[in-house]
C-alpha cells in the first residue's frame, strides 16, 4: 500500500497507473462503488458482467485517474490511521489486563 504522487499538468506514468491499480487489490466494497461513482461522472467506459464491473486503467482520463488517486491516497490515509489505533487500544487492553491481573504498581521513574 503506497501512495500516489499527484502531478498538476502532467499525464501520470505507466508506472503511477499500475500502482493504481495494485493499490485498488485493497479497497472494500464501498471503496470500490466510490471508484464505480468517478467512472460514471467522469463518463470513462466501462463493462459489466456476473464478475463485476472492469474498466481500462491505461485508457480513462488524466482528470479520472487524478480524482482516483486523490480517493487512493485518502483511503490510504484512513487505513493508516485505523491501524494506529488499533494498536493503540490493543496497548492500552494489555495495559489494563495487566493492571487487573497484578495491581497498580509505582516505577521509579
């Protein structure tokens, strides 16, 4: 999971669309119906079947892919942010069993 680089008035590398899409493997399925929704308003084509919906990363506009990664980098960002506090709480859940288990104590600090 990497960010994208947004880069005003230039067309985005191959190497920007591909993590595009590595970075779409992530996304849930709301994530994806927001992707679904910058298709749509952006008129880029796309086909449906009994798989799911599939568009061509290597053909939808600059402005398309720009609104794509602008929603990456923010899902990024929020799933960043979740895994900082779960492993926030689940200190703070292993400090508090210890303190159930063995009482407050004093350091020395």
């Amino acid at each position: 999971m990497a960010f994208l680089s947004l880069r005003k008035g230039g067309e985005m590398s191959y190497e920007k669309r591909r993590m595009f899409f590595e970075n779409l493997k992530i996304l849930v399925k709301s994530e994806f119906e927001e992707i679904f929704r910058i298709l749509r308003r952006n008129k880029e084509d796309w086909t449906e079947n009994s798989n799911g919906i599939f568009f061509d990363v290597s053909a939808v506009k600059e402005e398309t892919l720009h609104q794509f990664t602008e929603y990456m980098n923010f899902c990024i960002e929020n799933r960043r942010a979740e895994e900082n506090r779960v492993r926030q709480l689940a200190t703070l859940s292993a400090e508090t069993n210890r303190f159930l288990t063995e009482g407050y104590v004093e350091t020395d600090e």
